[in-house]
C-alpha cells in the first residue's frame, strides 16, 4: 500500500509539473496569437533544438509538442528539420496539425504519422463531463468530435461570436455585429472558418439559397487568398460575415 501511495503521489507531481507548464522535461509550442499572422516563428523553433540538446532531469525522455504544426513559417521549418532527422537519444517530438499536406515535404518526409480519428458525439459527451466542459448537444455537434474545439467554444468570447453568427445567419444583428466578428475570427482563424463555413453552408442549404451557397464557396477562396498573401485577415472576415448577414435577410 505504501508503495502505491508513493508512486501515486510521484505521479501526481508530475502532473501538476505538465499542467503548469513547469516540466523540465516538456516542452509545448504553440503558434504566436499575439500576432495578426498567428504562426510559430524562428524563434520558437531554437528553443527546441535548445530543449532537445539537454539531458532530461527528472524523467527518462524529454518530450516537446508542436502544436499546430501547420502554423509553422518558413524558417521555423526549417529550423527544425535537423533536430527531426537526426532527434536525440531519449527525445521524443510530436507534431500535431490536422492535414500532413499542411506541412513542408521536407518535414513531412521524417514524420511517423499517426492519425487520431474524431470522437464520436457519444464519447465526446462522456469525455466532456469527465472533464468539466459543456456537454449540450449543440455544442457537442459544432466540435465535430474535438476536445479542444469543445474547450475553445466553452470560452466567453466564443460564445459571444456564436450568438452573433446566429444573428447573422437569420439576417439579424447590428450593422456592428460583422465588425465585432470579424475582430473575433482574425485572432481564430481555425475555429472561425470551420464554424463560420459550416454555419453558411448550413443557412444554404436550409433556406435554399443559391447566392448564399455561392458566398460559402467565394469564403473559402478568399480566406485560402488572405493566408497565402497574409491580407488584412479582419477585412477578409468582415466581407465573408457582412455579405453572409445581407443574404440571409
């Protein structure tokens, strides 16, 4: 018994350590959302060949995680390329982004990839409960079988941008509402356009809105435009939800 009561206590100030981020051990990345690009930089990218040079201290492995690792610019890219072809004994790197198209061939040709299907709303809604998240059918539907999406639309400023789109997608709201938005979705890009297409194409469909289906297809060009050539991403949204609330009227 005491042997389980110590390994369950050294377990859990490992735990604690990972949840604060203090693990001498772990490192997270995750792209820069103080900036209109979102994307990880350069500079991100000499902490982990940093952090994979050192020995580990309190564990067997030093682990990093590239969060979003289609965020990654070019020269963070390239910056990591060595440290993924040649990883250190006892390190372990996990990319995790959505489509492995997203990253650069060079990279892309060292990864081991392993792929994590959605949850079903079932499972999700079990996992949210045990997790303390919101577990209401719609929300659990919008996360698409994502426990991060379903804690990223728990958070206030998501949800306000949720009660606006509704707004919008019945042809209401405030000549404000595509400004407040459009603010919104240029610092979430990800979540924005998934659920921002999503809802269009939804209106479309229900209403049988040709010119509104047109708008969702004519979205996704101009978004795909803004990240290419790194537009003015609130000017981009505003046209996508200022034009989305005029043709839902």
């Amino acid at each position: 018994g005491g042997d389980r009561n110590g390994g369950d206590q050294a377990w859990s100030q490992e735990l604690a350590l990972l949840q604060s981020g203090a693990h001498p051990d772990f490192l997270r990345i995750e792209p820069d959302t103080s900036t209109a690009k979102a994307d990880i930089k350069v500079e991100a990218a000499r902490q982990l060949v940093t952090f994979m040079q050192q020995t580990p201290t309190r564990s067997a492995w030093r682990v990093a995680v590239i969060d979003g690792a289609q965020k990654l610019n070019t020269q963070a890219a390239n910056g990591i390329l060595k440290v993924l072809e040649e990883p250190p004994e006892r390190g372990l790197i996990i990319l995790v982004l959505d489509d492995l198209s997203s990253v650069l061939p060079t990279i892309r040709s060292r990864l081991v990839p392993l792929r994590f299907w959605p949850l079903s709303d079932q499972d999700l809604s079990a996992l949210a409960q045990r997790l303390d998240l919101p577990s209401e059918p719609d929300l659990i539907k919008a996360a698409g079988g994502s426990a991060q999406r379903l804690q990223a639309l728990s958070e206030p400023e998501t949800q306000r941008a949720l009660k606006e789109l509704a707004a919008i997608s019945q042809g209401k709201g405030t000549p404000a509402t595509p400004l407040s938005l459009a603010k919104w979705a240029a610092s979430n890009a990800d979540l924005a356009r998934d659920l921002v297409l999503s809802q269009i194409a939804d209106s479309a469909r229900t209403k049988g809105s040709k010119p509104l289906a047109e708008h969702y297809l004519v979205s996704l060009k101009k978004l795909a435009e803004q990240q290419a050539f790194n537009l003015d991403a609130t000017a981009v949204w505003l046209q996508v939800f200022g034009r989305a609330q005029q043709l839902s009227r």
